[in-house]
C-alpha cells in the first residue's frame, strides 16, 4: 500500500510538473476605446489594430476606417494583415495600416442620407436620415482623435457594406475629399427610389465626380433590388463615363449572395485599391535608383512620403548577387543595413555574402549582431533565430579551423 500511495505521489508532482511546464499568452489583436460624441450625443465604440512593428518605428500610415466595426474589424485586420505583413511575400501588394472599426449605435439612422422610413417590400427604417450628422461625426471627432494619437497619414479610406456601402457611395459624391480612396462593398442603392443612382447621373451631367479612387463589388448571386441599382444601374454609368480613368473599379464576386460577401470583396477590394502599389521586378535591373524613382512617383500619386520598402532592398540583394557578383551583393546589403539598422534580416544577408566572400570576421559580427536584434523582436525559437544561429556557428567554426 505504500508503495503505491508514494508511486501516486510521484505521478502527480510528475504530471503538476508537466502541466506547470505550459506557458499561455493572450494573443491581442487590436484595442477598444469609447469617445463620447457631442455631435451624435452618445458614447461611440471604437476598435483599433496598429501595424506590425508599429512602436519599433516612427513611420506614419494610411487609415483604413471601417463601417459595422463589431461584425467585420477582425476580417478586415485579417486581410490586412495577411496582404501587407505577411513575412512569406517578400513584395506585399497593399500598404501596412491602421485598421479603424466603428462599432454601431444605430446603422439604419447613421448611413442613410435621407429621411425614408418605408422603403418598397414593407421595410421600415423610422430613424433613418442621419447620415451627414454621423460624417460630421467623423470629421469633427473621430479622425482628429485618430490623427492626434497613432501616427496616421493623411490618406484614408472607407469602407462598407450593404447600408454602409450606400453611406460610403454617398460620401464619395457627396464629400469627396473627406477620404482618399473608397470601397463599397453591395451597397444599398436601392435606398429612397435608387435616390444615388438617379444622383450619380446627374452629377456625370454637371461633370462634377472628383476622382477618387473608389471600388464597387457585389456578388454574383445578388438579383433584385441591389442587381438593379448596383450591377445594373451605378456600375454601368461609372464604368461608361469613368472606366478609362483608372479612378473607378469594380468587382463581381462569384458564387457569393448579399449576406457571405463581405470577406472576400474586402480582400479583393484592397487589393484593387492598390494596384498600383507593388514595384515590378523589372525594375531590379535598374538598382536602388530605379527604385526610388518609384517609390518617389508613387508617392506623389498618393500625397505622402512612401520610402523605399524593406521587401525592395531585400529583393534587390537577391537580384544582384543571383545577376551581378557576391561582392555587388556585399554593397548592396550595406544599403540595406543603412536604410534599415533594426532589421536583423539585413544584417543576416549582409553576414551571409561577408562569408561567401571569405570575410569570416565580418561574417561573423554581422551574423551575432542580426541575432541580438532579432531577440528583441521575435521568439528565441523563431525560424530566423535557427538559421542565424547555424550560420553563426558554421562561420566560427570556419574561423577556429584558420587559425
């Protein structure tokens, strides 16, 4: 018996020892304020997801201010994320940016710009007709709060879907130069008799449509009222008078109704929005001149100062040492160390094309110095440390069989 009660014993300190052994960490992905709104007269929840590497840096970025905040902000952060962070893409196709979801009070009131309460079909919407006291909202507090607290750009777009993607076309006809670029995802145009798309033609008439750029989707499976108005009515007359501008695009998503949309045009959507966005390779051949000269015209198309990208100097020691010699690839990566001093990937292709050149010293400084920076940024476990530390350990070997 007391074998067994000392065997029972060590089973669980084992077991205690095993479970202590497991270490939890809340993932967070974004953060949630309340501004109490002296336009609207009530608290407003908001919903905030920074960039990657946002307090590593002092770089500014574009506002992505999204509409029904609480049904779609980890959608759009997940897309976001995924097209413009993604450490496997080495050219992301859209900017880093901050992600602004507004949460809803009342959306029948907030994105619709006039007073309808009974729509065809029996719809009722008894507190609708509010939507130019919401922008005021936003113009007046929400973007000065934002503006005043992350380090934003002044380059923000909109998005929204169903009544927000009226409340989005609405605000690009109607207060063009509130935002920078807009993505209305099945807007509601059928709203108030297809009151926008009756409003649309006749601002195409007076030729007073700013172009911005805006993105248009709506799914396949969606017929009735949003077919007419959308696919049918605002799609047609944009494209027939704007089409060959560049500022208007559109989407249809396949297989998708009304209701399961909303992902998939977001992530197209962006993606659209920024198509002129990613540098072609091309332009490698050309070298780190090439490249701003990009990165230069680039930004004055969209009116802030867009420096040269990680992903573009990383790309550009991959093409020199694969096209040109290792000793290009050594002046290459110095480039990039100096234009990116924290990225222990800059110092990890410099260390590598040191040792290939036979520098085993400088090979090895490099390589301890990418993985001091990389400890203060990643898991010591990562891939990355992994692989600095074997190529550490194989150029100190290198070293000690020298001597």
């Amino acid at each position: 018996m007391r074998y067994k009660i000392i065997f029972l014993i060590v089973y669980l300190v084992i077991q205690s020892f095993s479970f202590a052994q497991v270490k939890t960490e809340k993932i967070i992905i974004g953060q949630k304020i309340e501004l109490h709104s002296k336009v609207l007269n009530e608290g407003r929840k908001i919903l905030i997801r920074i960039p990657e590497g946002y307090y590593n840096s002092k770089q500014k970025y574009p506002v992505l201010y999204l509409l029904d905040g609480e049904f779609f902000f980890m959608q759009a952060s997940a897309a976001v994320q995924y097209l413009s962070e993604l450490g496997y893409i080495r050219n992301q196709p859209i900017s880093q940016m901050i992600v602004v979801g507004i949460v809803n009070v009342d959306r029948n009131r907030d994105y619709t710009p006039t007073y309808a309460p009974k729509q065809e079909g029996g719809l009722e919407f008894p507190t609708s007709g509010k939507a130019e006291k919401f922008l005021k909202f936003l113009d007046s507090e929400l973007f000065p709060y934002v503006e005043t607290n992350y380090r934003a750009e002044p380059y923000r777009i909109l998005a929204g879907w169903s009544l927000g993607g009226l409340f989005t076309v609405y605000t690009f006809l109607e207060h063009p130069d509130d935002f920078s670029a807009y993505l209305a995802i099945s807007p509601s145009l059928w709203w108030d008799g297809d009151l926008y798309v009756n409003k649309t033609k006749t601002l195409i008439e007076n030729n007073v449509i700013q172009e911005k750029k805006i993105v248009v989707t709506v799914g396949s499976l969606e017929g009735g009222d949003m077919g007419r108005s959308v696919r049918d009515g605002f799609i047609p007359l944009m494209t027939n008078n704007f089409g060959n501008k560049g500022f208007f695009k559109t989407i249809e998503i396949p297989n998708e109704g009304h209701s399961y949309v909303l992902y998939k045009a977001l992530y197209e959507g962006l993606q659209l929005l920024y198509s002129d966005w990613q540098m072609p390779n091309s332009l490698l051949g050309g070298g780190i001149e090439a490249i701003r000269a990009f990165y230069k015209k680039l930004s004055k198309k969209y009116g802030y100062v867009i420096e040269v990208p990680e992903a573009a100097y990383s790309n550009l020691v991959n093409y020199v040492y694969n096209q040109v010699s290792t000793e290009a690839a050594v002046k290459t990566a110095k480039l990039y160390v100096k234009a990116y001093p924290e990225s222990s990937y800059a110092y990890y292709r410099l260390g590598l094309f040191s040792y290939l050149l036979g520098k085993l010293e400088e090979a090895k400084e490099n390589l301890q110095k990418a993985i001091k920076l990389e400890k203060n940024t990643s898991n010591p476990d990562s891939e990355r440390m992994v692989t600095y530390g074997i190529n550490l350990k194989k150029v100190e070997e290198d070293i000690e069989l020298k001597k």
